[in-house]
C-alpha cells in the first residue's frame, strides 16, 4: 500500500458527544455524511456513527442515498441537494426522506410515490439568506405546507434552513437569517404543529443555541476539523483523519543536484532526500509543493520540490542526521510524537478550507479503520 488514510472510529464517537454535550438532550443528531464522509469514508464513519447512535444521516445526492441505506436500515436518510429527474426516482426508491421547495417538484413527487413503500416524508426549505437552494417566500411556503399535509402519498416532516454564515462569529447575518427561518416555522406550526425545524451545521451549533431547534446536521466537527477553521481542540474535537505514507527510496544529493520536475528544488550541500509515494493523484496538492511539512521519526520536515501525481520528495537535511530507513512511516496529515499536522495548516497553505483538505483525498488512498470498531 502506497498511502492510507487512517479514519480513527474513536475520536469520531468522541466528537458526537462533544456536539451532543452543545446541544444537550432533546435535540436531535444528524450526520452529514456526504462526499465520503468530507473523504473520510461514509460507510467506516457511517457505521461507527449508526452503532452510536443518531436521529437521521443527511446526504447531498441520491446516490449517497441510496449508499447510506446501506449502512442501516433504521436510521433515516434525508438528502439536502437538488434532485434531477432520473435521480429523484432514485432517491425515492432509497426510501430517503426529500427536500423541497418549488410546487412543480412536490407535484413530481407525488406522482412517484407508488414506488415508495409508505408516504414520502419532505423537508421543505425555506431560503433565509444562502440564495442557493429554497424557497425564499414565505407565503409559498406556507402555501406548499397545506399542499404536502393534504397529500395522502406525501408527509411534512420538517421545515429547514441553511446559514450563511454561521462560520463568521462576527458577521450578525445568521441573526438575520435564524430571526427570518422562525418566523416561518411558527407559522407553519400554527397549521401543522408536528412540523420539526432544523437549520444548524457545526459552527451554528457551537456559537448559537437557538438555533439547534429540533434537529442539528453537523458534518466537519463530527470528522474533528473546527468550523471556523481554527485549531479544533479549542471545541474539544480530535481530528479523526490521518495521512500515512512511508518512504519509497532514499538518496543522498550533492550540492546542485535537482528534485524532480521543473527543478524547483536544489540542494544546497549534501542532503539526504526521501521519495514518498503519494502526490496529487492521491489528492495531495500539487498546490503544497515547497511548502507543506511532513513527520518523519516525529520530527517535522519539508517537502522538496514539485509534489508529482505519485510522489513527493522531502528533505531529510545532512546525511545521517535524519536515521530514516526505507518503509518508515511519514506523516503529511495527523499527529506523531509532540508535533501534529492538521488539515486546517494545510488549508492554510493552500488558501482554502479544512473541508476541501481531506474531501480532496482521492479514491486511491484507501480509508482504514483506526480505533475500536
Ligand atoms: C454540508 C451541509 C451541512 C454540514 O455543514 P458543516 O459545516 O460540515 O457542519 C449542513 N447542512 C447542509 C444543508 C449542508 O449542505
């Protein structure tokens, strides 16, 4: 095996309670277990959670559905994204519970709903701000509540929203947004008071309790990376993913000898340099060529040069000073000894978010359980 990911079932548990401690009892849990878990294996990671013990998994496709119905047959599954045609009969055929928010949709859902073994349940978004998905007027929406609840084949089951910006502690458009969303749930409960409401992801569960309502749907707290994209321990959150290569081929270079395409890297005196086999083609960004530090030994090392699709060199200083063998264990994502590499300091590195990280990882690198299963 060239690179693992290394998906530490524990720490994901211990992240599920640190979110249940912040919404305490009575609200339920939702995983968002879509894009692999944010890469970090939906089936692994769904399966610990399902053994946890959760209300329902949140998925953005039908086929991510249809992926998470195969995990448990108990918990149910709700899709946040939009539906096209030949999906929306996949999704109901996955028994997962819909999104909706436009008239002509809830119609095309009825009209499918022999396929389904009982009425569709339906969560009708209301948009309060993202202007992404939803409907933005609240009389539709009230108007489309009557027209689910008088559906024999469909059931309201939940009105939601999504925030915009729940990750900017300083930004009051969540006020906005949340003052906006319950207004429309009260109204729709004036009518269907069994109606449940949820808007919060991860960061709005930790910075606002009134917004975690009936249900929260968090995804990146639950993999242990910090919704605001500081260090997640501040929350009491364990990163759940590692990055494990080892070390392919040693050399030692003498002053002007070059590392790999481009010649972007030259040694300044004798150097001893590992080749590690993961590059982009893993989902390690070229984007951190000359830039990242890896573990080796527990000590913190730099990459050499342009990371290619399938390798990366790093520089392992004098000869000698390093004492790596071939097949040692490098790290490029986690923790070893007393220094740690989190997702978040290479989204730094690479001007993006902790997500992106470890939802980049490619189907090459197998996912591994880590932790009691
Ligand atoms: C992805 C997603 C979430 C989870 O967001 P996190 O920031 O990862 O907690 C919640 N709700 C919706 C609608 C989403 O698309």
């Amino acid at each position: 095996m060239r690179a693992v990911a290394r998906v530490d079932l524990d720490a994901l548990r211990r992240n599920l309670e640190v979110v249940r401690g912040a919404v305490g009892d009575g609200v339920g849990i939702c995983p968002v277990i879509k894009a692999d878990a944010y890469g970090h294996g939906m089936w692994l990671c769904g399966s610990a959670l399902a053994e946890a013990g959760v209300d329902r998994f949140c998925v953005a496709t039908a086929d991510e559905a249809v992926a998470a119905r195969e995990i448990s047959s108990e918990i149910p599954v709700v899709v946040l994204g939009a539906l096209t045609g030949p999906e929306l009969e996949v999704a109901i055929g996955s028994g997962a519970e819909l999104p909706v928010w436009e008239e002509g949709f809830v119609d095309r859902v009825e009209r499918l709903a022999e396929r389904a073994s009982g009425p569709i349940k339906l969560h009708l978004k209301y948009d309060s701000g993202m202007g992404r998905l939803g409907c933005r007027d609240p009389e539709r929406i009230l108007r489309m509540a009557d027209r689910i609840a008088a559906s024999d084949d469909l059931e309201l089951e939940a009105v939601w929203t999504h925030f915009a910006t729940a990750d900017d502690r300083s930004d009051p458009f969540l006020d906005e947004q949340l003052e906006a969303f319950l207004g429309v749930v009260e109204a729709v409960r004036t009518e269907h008071p069994e109606t449940l409401a949820h808007a919060a992801n991860s960061a709005a569960v930790f910075r606002e309790a009134s917004t975690h309502l009936d249900l929260v749907r968090p995804g990146v707290a639950l993999y242990g990376m910090d919704p605001f994209g500081r260090d997640p321990s501040d929350l009491g959150l364990e990163p759940v993913l590692s990055l494990v290569s080892w070390v392919g081929s040693l050399r030692t270079l003498e002053k002007g000898d070059s590392v790999g395409y481009g010649r972007s890297w030259t040694a300044s005196g004798p150097t001893e340099v590992a080749t590690v086999p993961i590059g982009y083609g893993d989902g390690y960004r070229r984007g951190l060529s000359g830039k990242a530090p890896v573990l080796v030994g527990g000590r913190r090392l730099p990459v050499a040069g342009t990371i290619s699709m399938d390798n990366v060199a790093v520089d392992l200083g004098p000869p000698g000073e390093a004492e790596v063998d071939i097949g040692d264990e490098v790290v490029l994502i986690g923790g070893e000894g007393e220094e740690r590499i989190l997702a978040e300091d290479l989204a730094r590195l690479l001007d993006t978010i902790n997500y992106e990280v470890t939802c980049g990882l490619s189907a090459r690198v197998p996912r591994e359980a880590a932790g009691s299963r």
